[in-house]
C-alpha cells in the first residue's frame, strides 16, 4: 500500500508590519509562571491571549456562541 505524503510547510513569518508582531511583544514580557502552576492547561495561556487579541485586532468579539463557527472560520480563512 502506498501512502501519500503532503509536503505542508510550517515555517511563516508575516510580513514586519503585521498585527501579530505588536501583540507578541508585551505578551511575551507577561509573567504566567504563577497562573501556569495552578493547573493543567491543555493550551499555555500566553498562546490564548495572543489569538484573542490578534481577533479582536480583525474585529471578532469572542465569547458569542451564535457567532464561534464564524469567527472560526474567518481565523483559519481569512
């Protein structure tokens, strides 16, 4: 049986200018080391914070329930 492989490339870079650079640099400086420890988190907090705000940055308001399949779907596509 042959298998298929996909070739997907996982190294991005958006371009200087984009949003994701002004969000990750004081996300980065935040400390969640005392946050982390109180739990398990299947996801680390910082990387929550960093899509929350990179949608309210293209105007989503998380948290809708009517709306979660829409903003889903305009995250993944665009």
């Amino acid at each position: 049986m042959k298998q298929l492989i996909l070739d997907i490339p996982t190294a991005y870079e958006p371009a200087e200018n984009h949003p994701a650079y002004q969000i990750n640099e004081p996300v980065e400086h935040i400390n969640f080391e005392d946050l982390y420890r109180t739990g398990h988190h299947p996801y680390h907090p910082a990387l929550l914070l960093k899509l929350i705000l990179f949608a309210y940055t293209r105007g989503f308001v998380l948290g809708d329930k009517s709306n979660d399949l829409q903003v889903k779907t305009r995250l993944l596509y665009g």
